[in-house]
C-alpha cells in the first residue's frame, strides 16, 4: 500500500533521523581513536535542526561545540540550557562590538586576526576576567586565521608582559582548517600538517585540532586532540562519495502528485532540453528547488520508488518529474528524493555540488519528523 503523502496536504516531508546521527557520531569516535570529537552544527546543524541535533549529542557524550555566527551560538545555548554544560566556539571569533554578548552566553571565540586578539584581550583587561579563546592559525587554505609569521608574533610577544598580545586570554585551543582533506592523495594535506606542526611548538600548551569529516580519515597524524566533523555526521561522505560506514540522517519524500504517458518527441518541462525520445511513464512528485532539491541535478540524479533508481527529468520550484520505468506506482504515493537509498552523495554530484549544500539547501516548507528526539 502506497505511504500516504503528510498531512493529506500534498507537500514534502523531512525525516531527520536521530538515531543515524547518534550513529555516525560513534563511527566518528571510533575513527578518531582518542581524539574528542567536537561536532560542527553551524547553519542550524547543517540545516537539520541545530537544537535537536545538540540535544541528541550531547546525550551521546558530546560536550564541545563549534558554530559559525554569534546568534548561532546564542540560541544553541539558549536550546542546550543550563542542565547541559558544554563548550561552545563561535567561528566568527570575537567581531567588533561583540564581546559583551559572548560572555554573557558563555559563548567561546575563535580568534582569526591580530585585530580580534587585540579587541579580545582588551575586553578581559576590561572585566579583570581571564577570558578562554581558541586560536585560529592558517597553514595553507588562505581563507580565515592568523598567518604563521604572525602566529609567531604573538608567540613571542607573550615573553614580555609589556607586550604579550595575549594578556588576560585562556588560550585552551589551537586549530587550524585543511583544504583538500577530502582528496587523501593530495600533496596539500602533508603541507598543512606540517605548517601546522610548526604553530604548535609555540604554542606547548594547548590543545590541537587540524581536521573535519574527511581529515578523522586521513590518519592519526592528523588528528591531534579534537576533530571538528560536520558533513558527516549528517551521513555525507568524507571523499565527497557514499561511505557505508554512516548512515543517512535526513530524508526527503515527497508524493506523487500525477501520473503521465509520454510519447517519443514529447518536450517535458521548461524550454526544451529534455526531449522524449521513447515511450515513458513518468510521474510528477510535490517537492522542487523551492525544498532544497539542486535543480541542475535532474541531469544524472535519481530518486528511489519500487526498490529501484528513477531517473530525474526535470526539477522545477514545486514539482519534479522523474522516469518511472516499469515501476509501479500511484498518485499519493510517497518518493525517496534523499535519504539511505537516493544517496545525498549522489544528488549533489548531479547536481554539480557538495552534500554540505544539499543539506543545507532543505527548507522549511516540508513537513519536518525527528526520529530519536531527546
């Protein structure tokens, strides 16, 4: 019997499956072998809910956190409570003006700048308050951090209480971010670990951390004392392809809407790129760009029906239209568009980009079940 679609209201629904999170999290521990595993849940927990996703894991074991903005961090403390202490940095680090409002929601910064080392430091002389932060360095990714040489300068600096640059800062953390991580063979990645070996004999005493999803599998000389996974705690893989190790966290269905009969010559869809050239039944399902659904994917991308792989013809705002094949099928019934047999690896390849985006991409329009909510 077809799976009736959400509400009897025709749209999608989102699955966000707690379970395989709390999965996933264990894989990543195991794969870590010792290092702790700090789960990134910026942009909502990769769209899937940060408080829930927060909650789940800190009942897993997980008590530090990274976020990208200030109000991230704001309202996942103000989700976790105070019934579950934990760490939580802000990637951001401490931007002009925000130092109040980090302190008050205990919220730890990431410093990236010279600048943001200067603003953190004067705002703990202000309160006469040691103020913990995590330093940020740059090995080669040429996007956020200080530069190694000014690494290097603060290290010094520190000689000198006249001069020490991180008067009044608990520096509990140094971290830097690898770019090609996700390619094992790639010659960058033993570059950063170098560079990043030399920041740290500056810095003796604190804590370390290089790596994200595809860096826990590079190795234990990459791991240090904290990794910072994201992607795959959500069920992408750490190479950008299916791993079987992790399991799909979200998935996204959809009903059928209609059933249609195309002839040879048929058009389907806007303009005319995708041209019917043998008799096909194909079925239109309620779900479109507007849930999250890459549009350039129906170019190789598939949804699952009937236990098989149905080829995508085109991907509008609201709808879908896809090859039904020999499948059986009815109006009201409910398509796979990701999840653990249409594989989110695979959508965001057809669809030119990352599972990072596909994730993140979901919109609340769908119907959203949380499976293992704490």
């Amino acid at each position: 019997m077809a799976e009736p679609a959400p509400n009897g209201g025709g749209g999608a629904r989102l699955t966000v499956d707690l379970d395989a999170l709390a999965h996933n999290y264990a894989v990543l521990g195991r794969e870590a072998a010792g290092a702790e595993v700090a789960p990134m849940l910026k942009s909502d927990g990769y769209g899937l809910g940060a408080a829930q996703v927060g909650k789940r894991l800190w009942a897993e074991g997980a008590r530090t956190f990274f976020v990208a903005r200030l109000a991230e961090g704001e309202a996942l403390r103000a989700a976790l409570g105070p019934q579950r202490p934990c760490q939580i940095n802000v990637l951001d680090g401490m931007t002009p003006g925000s130092a109040p409002r980090l302190a008050a929601a205990d919220l730890t910064p990431v410093l990236t700048s010279l600048a943001q080392i200067a603003e953190a430091s004067a705002f703990a002389a202000r309160t006469a308050t040691p103020l913990p932060a995590i330093l940020h360095v740059d090995t080669g990714m040429n996007r956020q951090g200080l530069t190694p040489e000014e690494a290097r300068a603060v290290a010094q600096s520190s000689n000198s209480t006249a001069t020490d640059r991180l008067r009044g800062l608990e520096i509990g953390l140094v971290m830097s971010h690898m770019g090609s991580a996700s390619e094992p063979k790639n010659s960058r990645n033993a570059r950063q670990l170098e560079g990043f070996l030399e920041v740290l004999t500056l810095f003796p005493q604190a804590r370390a951390s290089l790596s994200a999803s595809a860096g826990v599998f590079l190795g234990p000389d990459y791991r240090f004392d904290l990794v910072r996974p994201g992607v795959s705690l959500y069920g992408g893989g750490p190479g950008g392809t299916p791993d079987p190790r992790l399991k799909a966290v979200a998935t996204l269905t959809a009903p059928i809407l209609d059933l249609r009969h195309l002839k040879p010559g048929d058009v389907v869809g806007y303009g005319e790129s995708v041209r019917i050239v043998r008799a096909t039944r194909a079925a239109v399902a309620g779900v479109g760009y507007s849930d999250g659904v890459i549009r350039a994917a129906r170019a190789g991308g598939y949804v699952w029906l009937g236990g098989g792989r149905r080829p995508l013809l085109a991907v509008n705002m609201d709808i879908l239209i896809f090859d039904l094949g020999d499948a059986p099928a009815e109006v009201a019934e409910m398509v796979e568009i990701i999840g653990p047999n249409a594989l989110i690896d695979d959508l965001a390849t057809a669809g030119g980009t990352v599972a990072y985006e596909i994730l993140v991409r979901l919109s609340r329009r769908a119907e959203r079940v949380y499976v293992g909510e704490v």
